[in-house]
C-alpha cells in the first residue's frame, strides 16, 4: 500500500486522462501503480478514462505521466479547449468491415447447405481481413501489456482468437480441412472426434461480438456525457460592457470582476452577477431545469449562460470563468463520475485478478481433458472457449456507465450528485429533515391581509403604510411596499422617517404622522384591531400596526407564504418511506401553522444553527438522515447529517456542504434527485448481479467443453452489452416535476 499522505503533506487534487484502456483490469493495473508512488491516492476509472490523484508536495502531474508511461498507457493533463476524442467512429469504421466479411463465414458455417467447394480457403480470405485488421486493437494491447509483464482481458481476447486462427491455418494446410469438398455440421458444445476442423467462423464472431461491444459503449459514452459538454459551451462568448455610459462590445474574457454589462433582450448573459437596472423575465432551463422563466428585478441575481427574455437589464459581474456557477456544476457533474461507488470495491478488485486466475483455468481446462483422455483438439478447443467467455468486460461497465447515466440525466433536470457515495446515502435514507425558510416557503414575505379599523378605507391602510416604509430597507418593509405597488394604490410624499428598534418605524406623510409598529408595543387596540391581531398570531402570521397619529386605523398581516409544491413533496417523501421532519430557527407558532399546511406533523422550532445539528444528531439512531437546506445557518446541519440536499437558490455554502444540490428552489426537485439516486444505485446492483452471475456460470459451461469458442464470444459480448443497454434505460427517467 502506498503511504497515505496527512493533510499537510497534500499539495492538490491532480486530474489525468489516461490512453490505452481496453478494460478494466487495465485501470485497475494503473490504479496500483500510481498509489506506489511514495504519497500518493490514485482512483482510475476505466469508463471515463480519468485518473483523480492526490499528490504531495514535490510530485508533478508529470511525474505521474512517466508512472502511467512505464505501466504501458498514455496520460496528458486535460486540455479543456480540446476536442472531445472521438472513439467511436473508428471502432464503427472497423465493426462496419468486421461485420461485412464475417456474415458469410459464419452463415457458411453454421449452414452445410451452403458449404461449396474450397468454402474453408474462403473463408481464410475472408477472416484473414478480420484477425490482422479489425482485430489488430486486441493484439496490440496484449502485446503492450506482456512486454511489462501484465495481462488484460485483451490478452484472453488475443489469445483466443490467435488460437483459433492459427489452428485452422495449421488444419488447411496439413489435414483433410484443407481438402475441397470438405464440410462440417454446425453444433453449440464442442465435438470429440478425431479428425481436424476450422474454426474460422470463431474468429470472425468473436471479433465482431467485442467490437459491436466497444463500439456500443463507447457510444454510451459519449452519449451520457451530452450534458457535461453542453454545460461548457452554453457561456456566451461576447459581453456588452458598460463603462462611463458608453457601451462597449467585447470578448467574454477582456470582462472582469465588478464590471457592469448590458443584455438585451433574447441575449444570454455573459456571467454571474447581480441586477443593478432593468427587470426582466430570465429563461434559466439550461441551468436549472425550470421550463418557466423566472421574473428578476434589480438585486436579484442572475446566472451566466442563461437566456434574458424580454427587458433591458443592466447586470454587475459577480464571478468570471471556473468561479461561475455554470463552471461549478460542471467540474461537480464531472468528479461525481470519475469517483468510485463503495458498491464497485468488489468488482474492481475482482477485475484486477481474474485474468491471470482464467488463465490458469484455461490450462488446468486443457490439462484436465487430456488426462482424461479426450483428444487434443477438444482440450485445446475448450480452453479457447474459456478464454473467450471469461472476459470480465460487464464487470468493469457495471457501475461507472450507470454512473455516467445517471448522473448526466440528473444534471439536464437540474439535480448535481456530487459522487457515487451519495447513491448509497440516498437509498439508506430514513428521516428527511427540512428547513423552513426558503425550503418549505419562499423565504419572502407577503401581505396576507389588512384588516382595516371602523370607518378608515383597506386601501388608505396600504397606501399610509406603503409610504411610510418606503424609507425602510426591512423585509417587513418591502412586503408592505410591494403589496401597495401591486394594487395600484398611490404613496403619499415621504416627509420624514424614523426607525425605532424593537418597535417598527415612525414617519410624516403629507404631514401626517404615520406609525408601522409591533402590536405589543401598542398599548390598547379597538376589540376588531385586537382579535385581527390575535387571529394572524395564530396562524403564525406577523402582524403590524397602522397608526394615523395616535389613532390605530389598521392592522397588516404578513406571512412567509408556502410555495405550491411543498405539500406535494412532503407527500411524496412519505411515499418514499421517509419521515419528513421541519427543522427551523422560527418560533414555534409560526412554524406550526406552516407544518399543518403542508401535512409535517413532527417540528423543532427555535433552533440556533449549533441546535439544528443536534437535532439531525438525535435523529441519527432511528435511521440515516436527509437534511434539506439553503441558508448559511443550514450548512453544519447539511454537512452533520448522511445526506445534504441544498436548494439552488441558497448560499454556497450550503451548496459545497451538500451531497445533492439542487438547481432551484422546488422542494419537488428533492423528491426527483432521491428518485433518481435509487433507481442508479439499483441500475448498479441489477448490472453487477449480472456481470457476477454471467462468469460464475459461464466459465464452468466452457471448461465443460458445452460451448464453442464462437458462441463463448457470443454470449460474452451480449453480457457487456446488456450491462450498458441496462444502464441506458436510465435515459428514460422521468421528473415529477414537469
């Protein structure tokens, strides 16, 4: 084992891309290399072909290549400009071929009808194409990997097809094969007679089967990482920079920190930043997975990469380049799929040793059917077999093309997993617990109602009001404000304001003297004012005094209104089988009155920050626990509890303590990304089970001589197959959201 650096050892995370994978056993080859290195944590993973190193101070991403070099592969450092490499049009190329000249020689063989004379010389010709060219990638790997005294699955591969190559040249030329009205029936397991044959049709099948295999995963590929590329070229390239009121155009790169820029309307704004002028309705599908434009005022912030809809807006940058949100969710989607799952230890270690143990079964396979006095043909021929099926192709896709799946379907919807651990989090899960604002509710407050006093007007309520607080930057304050815009009422002029804490505002409108003061610091109130008062408290409503001098006129009410899908969700969760807990720093009527709404019936109201950790810490024993936040004071409990799930719309430090972070603030969207995580994780199991149960029983049927080296080739390229035909399936996960 490699030593395992201390955290002051640790330079930085490293990242390669590694060349000449053909299996997993090479990754796992690599892998052990590369923790040899004195200090150093090494994860490759053979379907993305990344390497994630942890290097100490004095080790350099070259030294690493040299390591991966002398291992018989290629490493580069990634070049983020550089054309995704194109895998797949050559393997297509080369199946096209493969394919084109092995369906006459495998119909020919399977059918005696259609053996003509000298149909064994052409076959020759024909798989003679197949086994130097279409077949050349196996060769030349297992020639890489022997010359460093290794072995892969292309060495089974090679091996195999080498045998049966050259022991049906070997029967052209010296027996009766060779002969031109020779023919043979076709049969599944092995014959035992004397006499020679061609196993051409072997050749020409299994290399096809194996190419079809790469050439579909390789597909996979390229396909599941869509969204990834997609999220790296969504930025625009060009920015209308303000400055001194000249607007000037320029690239994407000349914009800096602070600079203000335009976007007009169907623009894509440039970068992170914050409204400064203009409002405007802000198409953020690309990012958040919301079909529905999203309204922004000024103060607001906006995301780089998304689409302006309709108005002018004037926007102050906030982030540029990898600091972008765009750029986070990226290099988030990206290291969820290059990290191993707990679930893929065993597979990955059974990778790593199972060729040279096949190899041995192989010749103990040969060995055994001599002794007991079977001809060589038929010991030779059922080793081949072995050799061939016992490529362990579907164990090494089981998990990391579910992976790439997975998470590349959950990243277009809006759901970032941060690594394949959160996968088994997700599925253990037992209590989900829920902050209040900005989760449950909007995290806004509104006006929920004005209960004017007798004979005064619920629109001069408002209207006093609205221009009272128009001095006041309080949340209380812009609730009121806005809830006078909204219904048209007109604000009388602002005169004079004062803010009295711990009480509300005092100010003269029209040289009238206005109060918006707490209903305790009032000393009496009319029996209608008092019961409007006491109505709104229960409800766990905030409710406020209006004041015309001395005399009370009116009483407003404000709330922190749920939003739509919350109700919803909780039921959802409960289908889920999870216990949905609300968790807030409120007190405990307001956060009551907001738990009943949504059908919460566990709550813990009046928790500091330090509190809510204690609680998830509690509620640990009965089950793993899910914590759902978006605030600054969430992120100890997201980071305390088995899964953090953060709202898009929080704080980034609720983001970096989450394992699932959500592209916007729908609780529904939870609902989605727990779904989503279970059904890969049972994606990962269903392909794991497959790929264990193939060889366990594959193997032995070989080495029993029960199946010929063609359809050994066969059935092992279906297995691989399968496995990532399974894990496409993921592809048709549906959002409830929608």
């Amino acid at each position: 084992m490699a030593a395992q650096p201390t955290t002051d050892e640790r330079r930085e995370s490293l990242e390669l891309d590694i060349d000449g994978m053909t299996c997993a056993s090479c990754a796992a080859r690599i892998e052990k290399k590369l923790n040899k290195v004195d200090g150093v944590i090494a994860s490759v993973n053979y379907a993305t072909e990344k390497a994630k190193v942890l290097v100490p101070l004095g080790t350099t991403a070259d030294d690493l290549i040299k390591v991966v070099e002398a291992t018989g592969y290629g490493a580069k450092t990634p070049d983020p400009a550089a054309p995704e490499l194109d895998r797949a049009t050559p393997l297509k190329r080369d199946l096209v071929l493969s394919a084109a000249l092995a369906i006459p020689v495998i119909a020919i063989a399977m059918v005696p009808a259609l053996q003509f004379p000298g149909w064994t010389w052409a076959s020759l010709a024909l798989t003679a194409p197949i086994y130097f060219w279409a077949g050349r990638r196996f060769h030349h790997s297992a020639w890489v990997n022997l010359k460093h005294g290794a072995t892969t699955m292309d060495t089974l591969i090679s091996l195999g097809t080498s045998a049966a190559f050259w022991y049906s040249v070997w029967a052209l030329l010296f027996t009766h094969a060779g002969d031109l009205d020779y023919t043979h029936a076709f049969e599944f397991t092995i014959g035992r007679s004397d006499g020679a044959a061609v196993y051409f049709e072997a050749v020409a099948g299994i290399t096809t089967f194996l190419l079809a295999g790469r050439w579909f995963e390789a597909r996979a590929k390229t396909q599941s990482s869509e969204a990834l590329r997609a999220l790296l070229t969504l930025g625009a390239s060009e920015a209308t920079v303000l400055r001194k009121g000249v607007e000037e155009r320029v690239p994407i790169d000349f914009l800096k920190l602070d600079d203000e820029f335009v976007v007009r309307p169907g623009e894509k704004i440039a970068t992170d930043g914050i409204i400064t002028s203009g409002t405007s309705a802000v198409d953020e599908s690309m990012i958040t997975g919301e079909s529905v434009p999203v309204d922004k005022h000024p103060g607001d912030k906006v995301l780089g990469a998304t689409l302006n809809a309709n108005g002018r807006l004037v926007v102050r940058a906030t982030a540029l380049g990898g600091d972008t949100e765009l750029a986070r969710m990226a290099r988030m989607v990206e290291d969820a799929q290059t990290r191993k799952a707990p679930v893929q230890a065993l597979a990955d270690k059974i990778s790593g040793i199972f060729v040279p143990v096949v190899l041995v079964i192989a010749l103990l396979t040969f060995v055994g059917w001599l002794l007991v006095g079977e001809p060589v043909l038929f010991a030779a021929t059922a080793a081949v077999a072995v050799l061939i099926i016992a490529c362990p192709c579907a164990l090494g896709l089981a998990t990391p093309t579910a992976l790439l799946v997975g998470t590349g379907v959950g990243a277009r919807m809006g759901v970032i997993i941060a690594g394949p651990d959160v996968l088994e989090r997700a599925r253990a899960v037992r209590t989900i617990a829920l902050d209040k604002t900005g989760t449950v509710t909007r995290g806004d407050l509104r006006v929920v109602g004005v209960h004017p006093a007798d004979g005064v007007a619920e629109a001069d309520v408002v209207s006093l009001a609205g221009a009272a607080e128009s001095g006041s930057e309080h949340p209380l304050a812009r609730a009121i404000v806005a809830a006078a815009s909204e219904g048209g009422h007109a604000l009388g002029e602002l005169d004079h304001f004062e803010n009295v804490p711990g009480e509300g505002i005092r100010a003269v409108v029209d040289g009238t003297q206005v109060s918006v003061i707490r209903p305790d610091a009032v000393g009496s109130l009319p029996q209608p004012l008092a019961s409007a008062v006491d109505a709104a408290q229960g409800r766990g409503e905030t409710p406020v005094v209006v004041l015309r001098g001395d005399d009370p006129v009116g009483v407003i009410a404000m709330a922190d209104t749920i939003k739509e899908s919350s109700a919803r969700a909780i039921a959802e969760f409960r289908k889920l089988g999870l216990n949905p807990v609300l968790l807030t720093g409120d007190n405990e009527r307001a956060a009551r009155a907001v738990a009943e709404q949504v059908g919460i019936t566990q709550v813990v109201a009046d928790v500091r920050p330090e509190g809510k950790v204690q609680v998830v810490r509690e509620l640990q024993p009965k089950g793993r626990v899910a914590m759902v936040g978006d605030g600054v004071n969430d992120a100890a409990a997201l980071a305390a509890s088995d899964l953090g799930i953060a709202m898009g719309s929080g704080t980034d430090a609720a983001k970096e303590a989450a394992g699932i972070t959500l592209m916007r603030g729908d609780l529904m969207l939870a609902v989605d990304a727990l779904r989503l995580s279970r059904r890969t994780l049972r994606t990962i199991r269903t392909n794991l089970f497959w790929a264990f149960a193939y060889n366990v029983a594959a193997i032995p049927l070989a080495a029993l001589g029960m199946l010929t080296p063609m359809i050994a080739g066969a059935a092992m390229a279906f297995s691989s197959v399968f496995v990532v035909a399974n894990s496409l399936l993921l592809r048709g996960f549906r959002p409830q959201t929608r």
